[in-house]
C-alpha cells in the first residue's frame, strides 16, 4: 500500500521494519511514531484533514491486522470534536465550507449603546459598573446605615463573606464622585451615565426578573438646581422618543437624594393606551437632588456643589419600544426571541 502523505508513508515504513523484531507483535499498536500522527493530526488545518486522517487510519488498521486479532480497532476514526466536519466523510463528500448564522445584538445591549449615545451627545461620559459590591457602595455611601429600614426594598444576593450582588447602579455613585472630585474642583462639572445589570430578590412574574439592566446617572457641579435636573431628563426623553413629551416629578423617597422623586413622562403617541389619567402617564425612573451626606462621602463640600442623580430601568423602555410582553424573554437563551432583533 502507499500513502500520499510523506509522513505517513515514512512512519509506514519504520513501523514495517521494527515489526518483525518485536516478541509481542501488538505492542506496534502503541508505537509513539503511530500516536504521533494522531496528534499531528490535530494541527492540521481542516482542509487537510480528512485525507491525513483516512491514510492514518488505514496504517493502524493494517499494523492491527499484522499484529493478529488480539485488538479490536473500530473501523472509524476517532471523532475529533475540533474538525469542522466529521473526519470519516469521504474526500469526495465533503462540504466546501460549513454554514453558519449570523449572530446579532441582544435587543439590551442595543438599546444601552442608543440610551449611552444620546447621553454623549448631551456631554456625558460613561462609566461601567460591576456585578459584585461591597455593603459600603450598596447603602453606606448612599445614606443607608446599618439598621436603616429602607435596605428593605434593596432586598438581594449576598454572600457570608459580605460580597453583594448589586441591587440598583447607584453603587457606583461614590466612584465616579470621587473618580472625577479633581476636575469638579477644576470648574468641570461632573456628568456621568453608568449602565448596569443589578440583582434583586424577586417573585418572578412577566414585569420581575431576579436580574436586569439600570442607567444611573450623576450631574453634579455648582448651583445645580432640580431645575437642571427636569430640563436634562427632559431632553433626553424627546430625544428617545422623537418627540416633545410633558414630563412630571412625584414627590417620592430614597435615603440618597432630598428631595426625592418619581420621574414621569407623558405617553408617547405610539404607547397610547386608554383615557384615564392613570393611563396618561409613565413613570419611568427614580431621581432626586444628590443628598449632602452622598457628596460628603466622596470628600465633596456640598456647600459649593450641588447635583442630581436619577436612575431607571433599561428593560422596560425596550419592552415598551418593541412591544415585549414578558421581561423573562431577556436571560432565557432563546433563540426564537433573540432573532427577531
Ligand atoms: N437606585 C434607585 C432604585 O433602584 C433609583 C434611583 C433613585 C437612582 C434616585 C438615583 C436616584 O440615582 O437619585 O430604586
């Protein structure tokens, strides 16, 4: 028999000639010349392959042969899980290439990159945030002692040694406040957007998941007003929406903004539902002035700086925008969902 491949053919050769000297023939089998066109085989370049593979295969079952039936060999070639098609398919068989799909953008991470756009636009940076915190950024920095009753509603994952699975983005209040203290004292005002996924323990239903996405925000420099705060949010939601939207403030509560409050818009026409006033408006986020004890906590003197944070979550305004019926959609995988964004 001869082989094409040079390689296989000189390993034929020496494994030919050593046999006859061997006392127990089916040693030939185990031969490290022999294993070593195996592992050869693995670098190939897929084009080549198959034919190195075939000739290979050949060899051994020819050596099995000669060295009597005392082990039985498969006829097939190993399945190799990194060829890109199986390695037994005839040379004449096989596929010029294999198929494949193309992926896309979650509809998430679409709708964080125009969201994060838009905020650019208006002078924003963007900061990440992290999947894993510390009691300290989760409600020390933020105005929540220990004991503080409101943690309640921050209800989330933790581990025995203290790690938190963040339940809102505004952990990261306190870093960017301190990451950008240096040029706020310099006369630039702060202006920060921070997306992120947060974890909340949560009764699962089609508007909760246990996780999701938020955008926080933080603007902070001298004489911010809420003023500033209205007409910023404001503007970016005719923006988001391409249209001049009535916006609206609730009076509400968080430990780390005073005053506090719900940040409502007017239904957008597409997103109309009925006639009652319940139906006018959406509430779309959280906000408020930054509290005095947040500023202190990153070394700012909220005697000169003022600011305000708002923070909301993403999943909602996509769900809304592509009409999605259940938030569950997001985290299950499937492709069904996936591909139609
Ligand atoms: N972190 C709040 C939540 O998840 C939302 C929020 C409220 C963020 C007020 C803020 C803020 O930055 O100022 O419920």
């Amino acid at each position: 028999m001869s082989y094409q491949n040079p390689d296989v053919a000189r390993v034929a050769e020496e494994l030919m000639a050593k046999l006859d000297s061997l006392p127990d023939k089916k040693l030939i089998l185990r031969d490290p010349l022999l294993r070593g066109l195996f592992d050869q085989l693995k670098t190939l370049p897929p084009q080549e392959r198959a034919l190195f593979g075939k000739e290979v295969n050949e060899l051994r079952l020819k050596l099995n042969s000669l060295a009597g039936d005392g082990i039985v060999i498969e006829e097939q070639l190993p399945i190799d899980i990194t060829a890109p098609w199986d390695v037994n398919t005839p040379v004449d068989k096989m596929p010029d290439f294999f198929p494949t799909e193309q992926g896309s953008i979650h509809p998430l991470m679409q709708e964080i990159e125009s969201i994060c756009n838009i905020y650019q636009r208006m002078g924003f940076m963007v900061e990440e945030s992290r999947e894993i915190d510390d009691d300290f950024h989760m409600f020390e920095s933020l105005n929540f002692p220990a004991g503080h009753p409101a943690r309640d509603d921050y209800d989330t994952f933790m581990t025995d040694e203290g790690l938190i699975a963040p339940a809102h983005t505004s952990t990261m209040q306190n870093r960017v406040l301190k990451k950008y203290k240096d040029s706020l004292e310099q006369g630039e005002p702060i202006a920060v957007v921070i997306p992120g996924r947060v974890f909340r323990n949560e009764d699962l239903d089609v508007t909760h998941e246990h996780t999701f996405y938020q955008l926080e925000g933080v603007y902070v420099g001298e004489g911010v007003n809420v003023g500033n705060l209205i007409a910023t949010l404001g503007a970016f939601m005719n923006e988001y929406f391409s249209q001049q939207l009535k916006t609206k403030l609730q009076p509400f509560y968080f430990p780390f903004t005073e005053p506090s409050f719900e940040f409502a818009i007017e239904r957008p026409t597409a997103l109309k539902k009925g006639n009652t006033e319940a139906d006018q408006w959406l509430e779309l986020l959280g906000c408020g002035m930054i509290h005095p004890k947040v500023l202190k906590m990153a070394d700012i003197d909220p005697e000169i700086y003022t600011g305000f944070a708002w923070g909301g979550g993403i999943e909602r305004l996509v769900m809304m925008k592509h009409g999605i019926e259940d938030i569950r959609h997001f985290e299950s995988g499937k492709l069904e969902f996936l591909r139609q964004f």
